[in-house]
C-alpha cells in the first residue's frame, strides 16, 4: 500500500486567542502525517478526518468545525524536496483508518523534538 505525506491545516488556542486580540496576523498551523492508503483521494479524505479529530483535540472543544473554519489538507508530493524534508522524522506514520498521536502533532511537541535532536 503507498503512503503519502499528507499536510495538514488548523489551529492552536494560544495563537488564535493572539490573532483575535490583533497581537499577531496569522494564526493556522500546519503538520505532516504519513497516511498509508490505497489511494491519494483516501489518504486525502483521512487526512480531512484527521485535521478534525486533532483541531477538536488542541483545542479541547468538540464543535469546532475544521471545514467550515476554512482548514484544508495537501499532498506533499515530492517530501525530500519540500519545505517540511528536514522535518519530515518529526511527523507520524499511519494506516488509512488509524488515528495518530494528538499530543505529538502540536507547536509543543514539536519544540521538544527539535531541542532533541542531535545538533
């Protein structure tokens, strides 16, 4: 079954409460997932399922809706050569139907895992 690096849109309390207050002009992140599926439409269409499942989750508020907030997901179709190839052991691999780790997929997570990283 191919895998495909699936980017992923959505948003963090902490820097939407900043873009709401007008201390910052953006406030949607993005992270990578590894989506193991038959095709590029399902590992997309997982991929929507996912962003939902992980905009509810950060934010902790279970009627937030990722597509009417305008969150979208990609392929990345090439990933050595995209902006996220440095990064790309930081981001999960999954089977289409599996559900990644939440709390490894965060602005946080992803803090520790570069300050953990062998320089």
């Amino acid at each position: 079954m191919p895998e495909f690096l699936i980017g992923i849109m959505f948003h963090e309390p902490e820097p939407f409460a900043q873009w709401k207050s007008g201390l910052i002009e953006d406030y949607e992140s993005s992270v990578g997932l590894f989506v193991e599926a038959d095709s590029l439409g399902d590992a997309l269409s997982w991929g929507k399922r996912v962003g939902q499942a992980l905009l509810r989750y950060v934010n902790g508020d279970e009627n937030l809706d990722w597509d009417a907030l305008g969150y979208y997901c990609w392929l990345e179709e090439d990933p050595l050569k995209s902006s996220w190839a440095h990064n790309l052991e930081f981001f999960q691999h999954i089977r289409i139907g599996g559900l990644p780790k939440f709390e490894q997929m965060t602005a946080a997570s992803f803090a520790r895992w570069l300050k953990s990283r062998p320089q």
